[in-house]
C-alpha cells in the first residue's frame, strides 16, 4: 500500500512567508503531509506541547533557517527550540540554510548583535546534526528538499500514513489486534525479568522515578520490535543450531544485560544496530545470527551517551565478542610512542577519528589543524576515511599491528595513484596526468556517443567516470583534498565551490592553491559563477538518475564541458608536453 509521510517544517515565520508556501507544494508534490507552526503559532507553554506532540507524529523534520533567529521562549528561540526536540527525538531531519545571509537585505536580517551572536551559533549547531543543504533562491530550496526527501524515503522508510478501504482497514485491525497481544505477552515477562535491574537507574537525574524509567524502558522495546516485525518478518539462520530462528530483541537483551551493560545502553545498542542489520538484509540471501553479532558489537563501539565514559563503552564492547564472539574479530594497535610504557589501543571508528587521521593530517601536510581541516570537509568525511583504512587492514589478516606502521600504512593508501585521496602539494604532474588520460578516454566516448545518436550503456558508465576523474584532477591540480571513495572527488568539488562562492574561509583551501582557480577559469574562457551552475547541474543529475544511469543529451554535454574545464586548465599549465 501506497504510504505518505508527515513532515514538520520548523522556520522563522514573517521573513520566510512566501518561501513557506513553495515548500509546503513541494512537500505536497512529493507525496507527503506537510505540518508546521503556522497551523498552531507559539505563545505558551501549553502551545509548546502541541507543537512537540506533531513533531512525535512526524516522519521527517525540515528546517529552513534565513538570516532570522526568530521569536524567543526563554532565552532560545521557537525555531532551535523544535530542531533540538527532533534531535533529542531521532527524527531524520533535513535542514536548509541560506548560503551567505550577507547577501540579504536588512529587513531579512536580526538588528541586534546578540540576535546575530545566537543566530550564528545556531547554524554552527545545526551543521553538526542532520543532512544539510544550501540554497540562495527557491529552486535551489526546493530542489535541495526534494532530493533530500527522496534520499530520507529510500534509505529511513519510516511508518506514514496509509489510505484503507473498509476491507483492508478490518484485516490491519485483525493482524495488528494479533501483534499487540503477543506483544503484550513479550514485555509483561521482560519487565518483570528487568524489573529487578530497575533500581540502580532510579538516580539518572532525567528520569524522576524507577516507574517512569519502567514505561520509558517498556515503550523503547515495544518500538524496536515494532520495526523488527516490520523489517525483519522472515526468520534468521543460526549456524550454531543448524536451525532458523526469529529475530528476539528479548533474548539480546538479556545477553547484554547478562554481562552487567546497564539498560538504556541495551536499548541504545539495538536501535544502532537496526540500521547495520538493514543494510545487511539488502545485500544476503538470508541474514545470520552472526550477522547480529557483528551488527550488536559494532554498535556497542559506536553508542555516545555522556554519563559512560569511552573506556566503559570500550569494556564493554570487548566483553560481547569475548563472550559472544564477532566473525570480524578486533585487531590489536601497538602504541609504540613510548618504548618503556607500551600501551594497546584497538581499532576502531573512534580511535581512527580521534587519533590516527588527525596524526596522517598533520604528517601529509604539515602545519595545519587537522580537526579544521576535517570540519572544513564534507559531513562525515573522517568517517569514510576510517571506513577504508579499516577495511584495508582487515584484509591484511593481523592481530595487531604497530601504531608507526599503521600511520605509515596510511598514508601510502591516502597518497596510492591511482586514485589518492589527497595530494602533498599543488600541481603534481603524475596525478594530474593520470587523472587527465582516464577522463579523457571517457569523454571521448560520450562525444562519439552523442555525434552518433547512440548513447549506450557504455556512455552512461562514461559519465560518471568522466566526473570523478575530471573533478579529481582539478583538485589535485590545485593541491586540493579530493576524498575517498568513487564520486568523492566530485562531491568535494561541488562543497569547495559551494563554500567559495559564500566567502567561508577555509584553512584547508587556504593552504592550497585553490585561491587561483576563479582567475584560471577566467583565462580559459569562463566565469566561477557559470562554472559552480554546471556544477549543480551535473550534480542534479547524478541524484536524478540513481542507479539507472538515465541521462539527458544535455546532461552529456554538461559533462563534456565539465572536462573541457579540466583539460584547457592542463594545458594552461602545460604539464603535457604534446599541448
């Protein structure tokens, strides 16, 4: 059955009117419920919990931020206000911000330095949490909002709202009747298995009392299974009992709970690992009680809650595999700094986000703040740095390994041609001539694609190779970061430019050559605002056409003159001695 979703939109009001209206259509195009504070405007606190009760309700959040902090309700704004309850609530959230709000006229702008102090704040806040997009006009808006959606309806389908006949409203009824009595049964034997490890979490100062935390505890499991008998209906192979048995978040619990993890961990745990398992679910034939192992450890290694510190959480992920085991076994690092006080550390996202990358940072490029420059990035690059370094040791079947090698180690993967991650300086000939020959091949089968009227399979693969290599040689023409993973170089492109033409200043740009690239393009015939709009449109493009690799004749042609770019700035610094 067709679902439509509910989305709350959370903006300032008076300066945003019209643009309101242009969102809440595309919201409607795109077959969802738009819900905001229009529909109930804030003055009270009792208004507050109208507000927050939709919110609940709510599939999606979307927040449009202008240059307006907007009203205050004890010191914060409405706006921040909604953005940190969907936080605190896990919404998926999309959040919009205008570009550069120093291009807005002074009636769009907050008048006092304290109003633009918090507003600042805010944005900074709001770029650490959700998927975020800029925008300058209402195209841009909507376009950002649309793809935005589609990506939170494809990768978070969430529960929506379903249209029923009489028929099929009566057999919902039925099954889901049928549901909430096996459910019923389930918790009332949990709860009281948990209510005996209830009193020493009476103390969390958020959670008044032991029966408060009993209902809170009830209705987080209650939500999990929820999404377990609708994501994982069919049952799972256990290997150990040669058997197929059904997904019990139960029976994890206890196992958790079994080895002294406090319980609001336990319910943390399943929740992270959920996503994993999905994903997990998409690409094997049938998942495994080992997949649930690994997705339960490496969920323990990723939960944040503030009360634990990471050396707890750290024990307690070890204590699972040695327990329960995990098929990707943990590898050992060697921290040899200090030759008379060794120490082990093991190796995980964390330990790579906070120690190794900003250490490979620092040796690739000197004296820079490796944490700016990692902020600087897109979202969650250090993670996909991670991911790769992780995956390459793994293959090299160790135990453990010498933290000095490690770092050497990568290095040589984030320096590897043919496709490094980054460049040691500006205006290195191998890389860019690598980059040049692979773009190259591909734009020539485009052309001859298009000049024939026959844009095959082989074309469409040509566009995306095209792009990545392009955009990789234009950055490491200019000694640029270009990223890990395929596409990555492109989509820093796109955020480099992005940031650019806003005036952010960058560390990480600043310490690169980049600053030249708006006066190259101006030499080879084009302007940097012409060549940031075909950037957004091959990158529009790209969104558009997902995994079928359906494009327009136009969009071939953005590609090829995304090339010409790239090849008359090879030229104009001749690193190819045949020009």
């Amino acid at each position: 059955m067709r679902k439509k979703y509910q989305v709350f939109v959370s903006s300032t009001y008076k300066d945003l009117v019209d643009v309101r209206k242009h969102v809440m259509n595309t919201i409607l195009k795109a077959s969802c419920i738009p819900a905001g504070m229009e529909l109930f405007p804030p003055t009270s606190e009792a208004q507050w919990k109208v507000i927050t009760s939709v919110i609940d309700e709510s599939d999606y959040y979307v927040l449009i931020v202008a240059g307006k902090y907007g009203s205050e309700f004890r010191g914060k704004s409405y706006t921040q206000r909604e953005f940190e309850y969907a936080i605190q609530k896990k919404k998926k959230i999309i959040a919009l911000l205008y570009k550069n709000i120093d291009k807005l006229d002074g009636g769009s702008l907050e008048k006092t330095d304290d109003k633009r102090k918090k507003l600042e704040n805010f944005r900074a806040l709001i770029l650490k949490n959700g998927l975020t997009g800029f925008w300058e006009n209402k195209d841009e808006l909507c376009g950002e909002l649309r793809h935005g959606l589609e990506d939170l309806k494809e990768k978070f389908p969430a529960d929506g709202w379903i249209k029923g006949s009489r028929a099929n409203l009566r057999k919902l009824s039925e099954n889901r009747n049928k549901n909430l009595i096996k459910q019923n049964t389930r918790l009332k034997d949990r709860v009281s298995d948990l209510e005996a490890k209830i009193s020493e979490y009476d103390e969390i100062s958020q959670i008044p009392n032991g029966n408060s935390l009993k209902k809170l505890i009830a209705d987080k499991i209650q939500e999990i299974d929820e999404k377990i008998s609708q994501y994982f209906p069919e049952k799972m192979r256990s290997g150990k009992l040669n058997q197929d048995v059904r997904f019990s978040s139960s029976k994890l619990i206890n196992s958790l709970t079994s080895m002294g993890i406090p319980i609001d961990v336990c319910v943390e745990v399943l929740d992270l690992a959920l996503p994993e398992l999905l994903s997990l679910k998409r690409q094997v034939p049938q998942l495994t009680t080992s997949h649930i192992r690994t997705a339960i450890s490496n969920a323990l290694y990723k939960i944040e809650i503030s009360q634990y510190s990471d050396n707890q959480i750290q024990l307690w992920g070890d204590a699972y595999v040695r327990k329960y085991g995990n098929p990707q076994r943990r590898i050992s690092i060697i921290m040899d700094h200090d030759p008379l006080d060794v120490k082990f550390e093991f190796l995980s996202y964390r330990f790579l986000k906070e120690i190794l990358i900003p250490d490979l940072i620092m040796d690739v490029y000197g004296n820079i703040n490796p944490r700016n420059f990692l902020k600087e990035q897109r979202a969650k690059e250090d993670a996909r740095i991670a991911e790769e370094i992780i995956s390459f040791v793994k293959k090299m079947n160790v135990y453990r390994i010498h933290y000095s090698n490690l770092l050497s180690l990568s290095k040589e993967i984030a320096l590897q041609p043919p496709h490094p991650w980054l460049v040691q300086k500006a205006f290195e000939p191998e890389a860019i001539q690598y980059e040049y020959d692979r773009s190259l091949s591909h734009a020539k089968i485009i052309f001859e694609g298009i000049n024939k009227g026959e844009l095959s399979n082989k074309a469409s693969y040509s566009v995306k190779e095209c792009v990545h290599h392009s955009s990789a040689g234009i950055l490491a023409t200019y000694g640029v970061y270009m990223g890990c993973g395929y596409m990555a170089p492109f989509f820093n492109l796109h955020h480099h430019i992005g940031d650019f033409v806003a005036g952010f200043d960058s560390e990480s740009i600043g310490y690169s050559m980049f600053n030249k690239f708006p006066g190259d393009l101006m030499d080879v015939g084009t302007s940097i605002s012409d060549f940031t709009e075909l950037v957004n449109s091959i990158r529009k493009a790209l969104r558009e056409s997902k995994a079928e690799d359906v494009f327009t004749i136009q969009q071939y042609k953005d590609v090829l003159q995304l090339f010409e770019v790239f090849e008359s700035i090879v030229k104009l610094y001749k690193y190819d001695e045949s020009f």
